[in-house]
C-alpha cells in the first residue's frame, strides 16, 4: 500500500504548532511506517509538490507570499488542515488587522528602533491589508483549534485520517 502523502506548512505563525507536531515524540515512529512527509520545514524540499494527501497548515494568511502559497497548496492537497488558533481565525497575527499596514510599519520599524531605522521594502513579502484565517481565502477540510494543539490532539487527527475516520474534534479548544 502507498504511503500518505502528508506535508506541514508555516505562514504567518510562531511556530509553536509545529513543536507541537514535534512533541508526539516517539508516537512519530508509528506514524512513519504509514506517511511521507513531502514537504515540511522540518524536511529539506524546497517546492510543495503536487499530489499531496494531507496538508497541516500553521497560521494566518498575512503576505502576499502566504496567499500565493496557501493558493497553490490547496490546488495541490486532497484534505487541507487549518492547524491552530493562528490558522483557524489569525488569532494573534490579526492583532495588527485594526490599525492599518502603513502605521504597524511605521510603529515597528522607525519609531521602536535605535538605529537604522527604515521601513524594508524589497526583501519583505508585501502584507495584506490584514491577516485573514485559511477559511477566509481557501476552502478549509478540517479545523483543529488550540494555540497550539496538544501533540495528543495532532497525533489523535492524523492516525484517525490514516485509518480511514473522520478526527472526532469535539474536545478540541481553542487557546
Ligand atoms: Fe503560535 Fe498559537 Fe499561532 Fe500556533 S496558534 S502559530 S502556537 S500563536
């Protein structure tokens, strides 16, 4: 039987959903033997490839980069995952969303800075005008809240998804 095509993705997030994904620890191993991790930042690809069974998807949508990237991801995923609170509603990246691009920029790169103050404009992917959940922009399968989900919570999902079930995410909480 082929494997489970599964890749993880970091948008605009800490990062924290993925030391999550981490924390199954050696649960990891019983996963191996059934999945492919394709692309990962824990993985050296450097593309999303086509064809990829599952994709977990950690936070908001903030960049022009990140949407071009969430776009391509769901062209190419069978069951997209919102994976955190930053995913499923922007939480935290969405803080910004009230006070506009223009004044965030200034506040964060010539007022709170000592020296070499000035707003970057070349190596930064460009911000949307606010940060918005995967729903708001792709069609999301599966929501898994939490900030971030417990390891047990991501380990309950995948191995519910690898044997053919729907993740019974009735427990699962937000924060
Ligand atoms: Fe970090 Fe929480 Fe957002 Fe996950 S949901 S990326 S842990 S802030």
């Amino acid at each position: 039987m082929s494997k489970v095509r599964v890749a993880t993705v970091w948008l605009d997030g800490c990062s924290g959903c993925h030391m999550s994904f981490l924390d199954m620890d050696e649960r990891i191993l019983n996963l191996i033997p059934k999945i492919d991790i394709v692309y990962s930042p824990l993985v050296d690809a450097k593309e999303f490839p086509e064809g990829v069974d599952v994709a977990l998807v950690e936070g908001a949508v903030s960049s022009d980069e990140d949407l071009h990237k969430i776009k391509l991801i769901r062209e190419r995923s069978t069951t997209l995952i919102a994976l955190g609170d930053c995913a499923v509603t922007s939480n935290v990246p969405s803080m910004r969303n009230p006070f506009g691009v223009d004044l965030v920029m200034k506040r964060v790169y010539l007022e709170n800075i000592d020296c070499q103050a000035g707003v970057p404009n070349e190596r930064l992917p460009k911000l949307l005008p606010k940060a918005r959940p995967l729903h708001e922009v792709v069609k999301v399968d599966l929501f898994v809240p939490g900030c971030p989900p417990s390891a047990d919570l991501i380990y309950q999902v995948l191995s519910d998804l690898l044997d053919g079930k729907t993740p019974d995410l009735t427990q699962a909480r937000f924060g």
